[in-house]
C-alpha cells in the first residue's frame, strides 16, 4: 500500500482552519533537534541554547494554547483584561527593564505605565475600528493586544537602554547645557531625540516592505484560518498601525519618564540613582545556569561584605568622615578688601559633607568685577565646591545669594544662567559650536536676551570666526577651552565660574585669555593650580585646605 499524502491525514476545524495531531508537532521539533546537532558538529557553542529555546518554545505555546482556551471559552470581559493587563502587561515591563545594564528606582513602574498606558489608548482605537460583538471578545482583544505589547516591547527596550547610556556616559554633555540655564527637558533633548528616531526606524522599515517581501505574520494567520485574503489584508492594515502607534506612545512614554525620574526638583542631574542591573530576563527565570550563576554571585557578594567588616584599615584622610571631623576650609591668601553690601555680587556660605568624605565650611565673597581664585591640591573638592556654587550639586546646609537675593528667589535655570558654571574639559558636545550657541540661544531662560556673538571674544583669544563651524571632534583641547570661554564671555553671566580654563594652554594663550578675562568687567571665581596666573588675575585668593581635628 502505498503511503498517503500529509494532507489527508489533516482535518478542518469548524472556523476552516486545519488541524494539526501532536505527532506532528514532534516533527517541526525534528527541525530544531537537527540544528542543534548540527550546531554542535560545527562548534558553533550554540548548540544547547537552540535545542533548550526550542523545547521552551513547545512547551510554551502549547501551555498558551490550553490556559486561552478557557479564556475565549468564558468571554468575560473582567478575565480577559486581567489576562491582558495583568499578565502580559507586567511580563512585559519586567521584560524590558531587565535588558538595560543599568536602572534607576521606579523604572519598572514607569515601564509598566508606559506599556499600560499607550495599550489602552491604542485598544480604544482598535475597538472602534474592528468592533467585535461583544466588545471584551477575548478571540480578538488578546491575540491584538499580544502583538501590539510584543512589538512595544522590541522598541521600548533598546530606548530605554540608550537614553540611560546617554545619561551616564555623555553626563558632562547634559551638565554643560543645565549650566547654561537648560531645563531637564533641553539637556537631555539631543539623547531624546536620537533615541526616539532609533526606536522608531524599524517600525518604519517595517511599514516600506510589508506586503513585498512577505506576507505579514498576522495576515498569514488570517488566511490559513479561512479568512479572504481582502480581509486579512484589512485586518494586517489596522494592526501595522496599531502597532506603530501603540511603538510611538509606548517609547514616548517611557523616554519622558525615565529623563522625569533622572533629575531632581531642581533640575540637578541625579546620575547617583542608577545602579546595576539586578533584574532576570524573563527567558532566564527558566534557566538552571542563570540561576547557578546568580547564587554564586550573590555568595561572593556576601563573602566580600563579611571581609570588609571584619578587616580593619585605617582610613585614609581622602576617605575619613564628617564624624571623624576631617574638614575642608576656605581659607584666605591675599588681604581681604573692605565691602559694601551694594557691591557684593556673590555671597556663599555653605557647611556641609561633599561627598560623603569631607565635612567642608566655605564661606566668601565676591564683589562687583572681582576675579577670585580658588587653589588646592588636586582631588580636595574645588570642581565640586563650584559645582555647589552653580546648584549643579545639592547643599547640605548653607546659603547662596545673588546680588542680596537668595538663590531660593530664583528659578533653577535662572540660577545657573546667571551663576554659570564652566567646566575644565571640553564635554563631548555633538555637531560645531555654531549649533551649540544656537541651542543656547533657544533655551526658554534664554528666550529674552540678545543673540550670542562668541566671535569678537574668539578672536580676542587668538582664533578666528571659522572655528565656530568646525566639528568639535576636529578641535584640540586648547582650542576648545578658549572657543568655551569665548561662549561663556558672550552669555555675560552676572558670575563666571571658571575650572581650570587654561589648563590645555600654552603660555601666550593663556596670557591672551587672562587678558580678555580681566577686561570682560565680569565677576568670576576661577579655580587654578598655577600661582603665576593667580597673582596675574586675582583681586582675591583663598585655598581649599584639608585639617583634622578630634571629635
């Protein structure tokens, strides 16, 4: 007797489709059983992760298979959004927290909402646009929903990975632009925007080939279920928008709450926030090596924790406490000229620890043209003092006035665009500085005041008008310290803050740039490590020093 075809051996369902017996099944997971071998035969060390994806895979979809089943069965519409909100949707948010290295408190409530939130807006669309009889019909709400959570998932985790990357390593980029008086919003723009536009190419490639290459997973479902293929492509239309949409809210979201939980109520950059990740991914929840490698982590993680207490060092003074009273003092070197309060264009008076090693006590002034300079070794805290200063850091405890008004008067951007802050080394800024004044000049504290024109200060310091169109990668250091003090002239702060701002130059720049500092009439305060230049440019000196005193 000759063998009969597979067909005959398959029988239509009552919706048209055909069945398939679960002798089948083990076939198509034949195919996966020969890649595995035939991974292992050329050492592709993949070969166990194929096979246990595909088992996992089987067994998955046929535990789906039978937990649905009940739930068309029931049609009721409390299950059926339970099933949607309360399973997939937090499957699904923990799915995507767990791919970043790096995660801040609250992410998975900001994913979970982010998820939930564009889901139910773009179900309320879906619904007036299928509308199926009843409306909570879970054979269309849970295999929609399904692909609309899957494909928002593929674009929210990569964004969310890259705007915490962009926080994290372009962190002077931001803290550039907050010291220039943006808002959280503007400093992290540049990250947004770029991150939006890659989270959203391959929803948009997806929308150029559909219907070309292939035939779309959703309408190839629809027509081996029995479905015309006019209305499978139909029902492929609405939900290739759908799912671009639900794409579009979801990392829209996702990347405004993230950047929102990044920064402080005043605008500060909280980059302390961000800790490794902990999470597992959801496909190592089932994995016994994931679990191995997790205990042992944890296990030396707990052996490190009882050496330290148990071993005794003595701390070094970089390290010591504020219990232990090791202070920072803002202590005066040059004779301290007479002030009347009109003339005070700075007052700070700050106590407090700085980062968790020093307990520091600044106190000084700074009146109208007085060009102060800070000195101390390396490492004791003058960027941070400055930092302070411009509210670019949190105080502990302490005062900062502006001109008789207190710093609590002013918004933060305000603050900082007239308490700017200039750090030592160039920030990795994208683009020229031509774009970079240009996005100064946008900023909404900025929206009031003239133009900026860097080049009469530029050229002051020896380069010319051209430098402000050349990329900043293809500037040197010592170009790009006198392009930024030439920016930083031109804003016309009522305060400068300068950290080390000719520390890439040779003498004759450097005597260029003290020139134009002194003549710009500005008040500044600027930290230096060269005594020369101090006693070239400053009307008052005091130096960060470190003492121990006993409790």
């Amino acid at each position: 007797m000759s063998a009969q075809p597979l067909s005959v051996a398959l029988v239509a369902d009552k919706s048209g489709a055909i069945g398939l017996p679960f002798s089948h099944l083990l076939m198509a997971l034949a195919i996966i059983v020969f890649e595995s071998l035939a991974a292992r035969y050329l050492q592709l060390q993949i070969a166990d992760q194929l096979l246990f994806a595909g088992i996992r895979a089987f067994i998955q979809l046929n535990l789906l298979g039978y937990i649905l089943q009940p739930i068309f069965a029931a049609q009721d519409p409390f299950i059926t959004l339970a099933y949607i909100f309360g399973f997939m949707v937090l499957v699904s948010a923990w799915e995507a927290v767990a791919r970043p290295p790096n995660v801040y408190p609250g992410i998975y409530r900001n994913a979970v909402l982010s998820i939930g939130g564009s889901l139910c807006v773009m179900m309320v669309v879906l619904l007036i646009i299928v509308a199926p009889t009843p409306w909570y019909n879970a054979q269309y709400l849970i295999p929609l929903a399904g692909m609309l959570i899957n494909n928002a998932l593929t674009g929210m985790a990569p964004a969310l990975n890259m705007i915490l990357d962009h926080l994290k390593t372009r962190k002077e980029h931001v803290e550039t632009l907050l010291s220039f008086g943006a808002t959280p919003w503007e400093a992290a723009w540049p990250g947004f925007t770029a991150t939006f536009r890659q989270a959203l190419i391959p929803s948009v490639n997806g929308m150029n080939v559909i219907g070309l290459v292939s035939i779309p997973g959703m309408m190839t479902g629809q027509v081996l279920g029995g479905s015309p293929p006019t209305t499978a492509a139909r029902y492929q239309i609405v939900i290739t928008f759908l799912i671009s949409g639900t794409t579009f809210l979801t990392v829209w979201s996702m990347l405004a709450s993230t950047i929102r939980s990044m920064f402080d109520d005043r605008g500060r950059l909280a980059s302390h926030k961000l800790t490794k990740q902990s999470l597992m991914k959801v496909a190592q929840c089932c994995s016994v090596d994931a679990w191995k490698k997790r205990w042992q982590s944890r296990s030396t993680k707990t052996d490190k924790a009882v050496a330290g207490t148990t071993k005794k060092e003595p701390l070094l003074a970089s390290q010591a406490s504020a219990d232990q009273k090791t202070q920072l003092c803002l202590v005066a070197s040059s004779p301290q000229q007479s002030t009347t309060p009109s003339s005070v264009i700075l007052d700070f008076d700050f106590k407090g620890s700085v980062a968790a090693a020093y307990f520091v006590h600044a106190k000084f002034q700074l009146c109208e043209g007085d060009i102060g300079c800070i000195m101390g070794p390396s490492g004791i805290g003058k960027s941070t003092l400055l930092k302070l200063i411009s509210d670019l850091l949190p105080p502990t405890e302490g005062s900062m006035r502006l001109k008789g008004k207190d710093s609590t008067s002013y918004t933060a951007q305000a603050w900082r665009r007239d308490v700017l802050y200039m750090p030592q080394s160039k920030a990795a800024l994208p683009d020229s500085p031509r774009e970079f004044v240009q996005s100064l000049e946008k900023l909404r504290v900025n929206l009031e005041k003239p133009p900026l024109d860097p080049v009469p200060f530029m050229e002051a310091v020896g380069l010319d008008g051209s430098y402000l169109e050349r990329p900043w990668g293809e500037i040197s250091g010592g170009e790009a310290q006198r392009t930024m003090c030439a920016i930083a002239l031109a804003a016309k702060p009522a305060c400068l803050l300068l950290d080390e701002p000719t520390s890439a130059l040779d003498d004759d720049s450097k005597r260029l740039v003290e020139a134009q500092l002194k003549a710009s009439g500005i008040t500044m305060l600027v930290v230096t490590h060269d005594e020369q230049q101090a006693a070239r440019i400053a009307t008052r000196t005091w130096r960060l020093t470190q003492s121990n005193t006993s409790a």
